[in-house]
C-alpha cells in the first residue's frame, strides 16, 4: 500500500471504531455515516446513523445517552483523528482531501468511501459544510 492508503486506513479505521462505540447498545442500527469537511481552515467532522430505517443526529440515536457534552466529546474526537491524519499527508507531501464521506455497515463490516479534493465551499454561495450530510445524502439527512 502506499503512504496514502496507509494514512487514510488509520483514518477510515480510528473513525468507525469510534462510531461503534458511542452507537454500543443501540437497537437496529444499520449503517453509520461519517461526514467531514476540511477546507480553508474550516473543519467539520460528524456521525449520522441509520436506525430502523432513518438517518439520525447522534445526539438522536435511541437507547444510547445522547447528552450535548457526549455528542461534542465524540465530534472532537473526529476531528482530532482527521488533523493528525491531515498532518501526516502533509508531511508525507500528499495532498489532503477535502470533503469526507464515509458509510459503515456494522453487520458485514462493508466501508463505502467517497473522498473529494476539490474545494466545495470555496464559493460564497450560502452552502454551509454544516449542511454537507444534506447534500450528501439529500432526502434521507437529519434536518438540522
């Protein structure tokens, strides 16, 4: 594999990993999404999960505490995977990708990942990488 690869493995696996973790417990759960955005100094990291069928905010996910101290502990820890792997690309001279789309299913340990590194907030168009789970996956999103 190459460094790329490398990095971006460590990344992929410290994120579900993580994921699985907070969602312990919770019934029918049936896929977990990862969303992150990095560009222009701007960093966003989040995990939806599909229970029963709808795509929730993790502070919505039932049969788990969904406390804003445990939702915000988990965002961080996101983020924090994201910069070292962000620092380790950047050493390695790889250019980092921008936008994140990571889908995870618990059960067959089936990983969907959609990176990009072209910049999708660039322009002031009123889109938000807040939003960038709706314009990810369109209907099915949480709505803020």
């Amino acid at each position: 594999m190459s460094a790329e690869s490398d990095i971006l493995a460590g990344l992929f696996t410290a994120w579900t990993a993580l994921a699985e973790e907070f969602v312990a417990g919770a019934p029918d759960v049936r896929a977990l999404y990862i969303y992150a955005s990095s560009e222009r100094g701007m960093t966003v990291a989040n995990l939806y999960v599909d229970q029963r069928g709808s795509v929730r905010h993790p502070g919505r996910v039932d049969g788990i505490p969904g406390d804003t101290a445990r939702v915000s502990r988990l965002q961080d820890l996101l983020t924090e995977d994201l910069f070292d792997a962000e620092d380790a690309l950047s050493a390695a001279g790889i250019p980092r990708p921008t936008e994140y789309r990571i889908l995870f299913d618990p059960v067959t340990r089936a990983l969907d990942v959609q990176l990009s590194h072209d910049e999708q907030y660039a322009a002031d168009d009123g889109r938000s990488p807040i939003r960038g789970v709706e314009y990810w996956l369109g209907d099915r999103a949480p709505t803020l």
